[in-house]
C-alpha cells in the first residue's frame, strides 16, 4: 500500500523574521495574506492534521483546510531558549549554541536534540505510512527537516543543511522504510 504524506511548512511570522525560537506567536500579516492567497492550491487528503503550534494552526485555516493538531506534530522543544533570538543565545551562550548545531545528540537548552526529533518523526512517518490514501499536515520546519533526512536515511548532520521556507510543501509517497521525496514545491 503506498501512502502519501503532503508537509506543509507555516506561514512567516515575527519570531521566524526575528531567527526566535518558537514563542508562540501567531502569524504576523504577510503571513496570513499569502496563506490565504495559497488556499485551495493543495491536492485533497483523507486527513489534515497540523502541529499544535499557533502559527501551524492558524496557517492550515487560512489554508481553508480543517486540520486536527496531533500531539506527536509539535514543534522542537527548545527549553529554556524558547522565546529568545539566535543572536541573544549565541552572545550569552556560544559554546552550547554551536554543540547544539553541530552535534545531533547535544541539547544544552533542556529540550530536545536533533536526534530526539528525527525519531519523534520517523515514528510518526511509521504511523502514518499505514493509513491509506493522502495525508496533509501543516508542520513545524524542522519536522520537515526531520522528516526528509529520516526518509532519505541521510545522517542527522544533515538536519541543519536543509532549508525549509514558509508556505512549501515536501511530498513524500512510498511506504515504511521507503519513502520517495518531492521537495520544495511553493504555495
């Protein structure tokens, strides 16, 4: 059986214009106008689903899609430098900013590693290579990112090396252990 999974990265907003860890901060108003400019260019899915962050949530509705949050979608947990700005992180922190992009396994911010997220998705990409038909989710980039190097079986260096901009989608279609990946498709 051959699943098809369409990932839709977010809409912009201010803490992505600012390079902020995730705050919480809904899209800003470019990034609501081009959500709803890019409506009804998605194919049909036997299921939506978003991550529960604001901006993938308010993104899938300016979308037009009716998506449910699923848990095991949501953002990379930065710890405590949720909020802050790389700029902020890298003066007070350099040495635990420059592990944490380099090295899959380090999390010096309490939160999750690269490796942590890469295997939160790859179980998800399991899961969800069982239900038939297309899947739409509305996703955080870097479960993009996870997602691709998790279904290329590239190593987790290349999480970082792998750029996502607002409002593309990555499609994936195969099945578990075999995923093919189309990339960067525009809204």
């Amino acid at each position: 059986m051959t699943s098809r999974l369409v990932l839709v990265s977010p809409a912009i907003t201010a803490a992505l214009r600012e390079a902020r860890f995730d705050d919480g901060s809904p899209l800003d108003a470019v990034g609501l106008r081009q959500a709803r400019a890019a409506a009804g260019t998605l194919p049909a899915a036997e299921r939506v689903w978003c991550s529960p962050t604001v901006r993938c949530r308010e993104t899938a509705t300016a979308l037009g899609l009716d998506a449910v949050a699923v848990a095991e979608l949501a953002a990379m947990d930065a710890g405590r430098w949720r909020g802050e700005t790389l700029a902020e992180v890298q003066t007070r922190e350099p040495e635990a900013l420059g592990r944490w992009l380099t090295d899959p396994s380090a999390a010096p911010h309490g939160g999750e590693s690269v490796y942590a997220v890469c295997d939160r998705t790859a179980a998800w990409l399991d899961s969800a290579a069982r239900a038939p038909g297309r899947t739409v989710a509305v996703v955080e980039p870097e479960l993009v990112r996870a997602a691709v190097v998790r279904a290329l079986g590239a190593p987790e260096s290349a999480f970082w090396r792998t750029d996502v901009p607002p409002l593309t989608a990555v499609e994936l279609s195969g099945r578990t252990g075999r995923w093919n990946v189309r990339v960067g498709r525009t809204l």
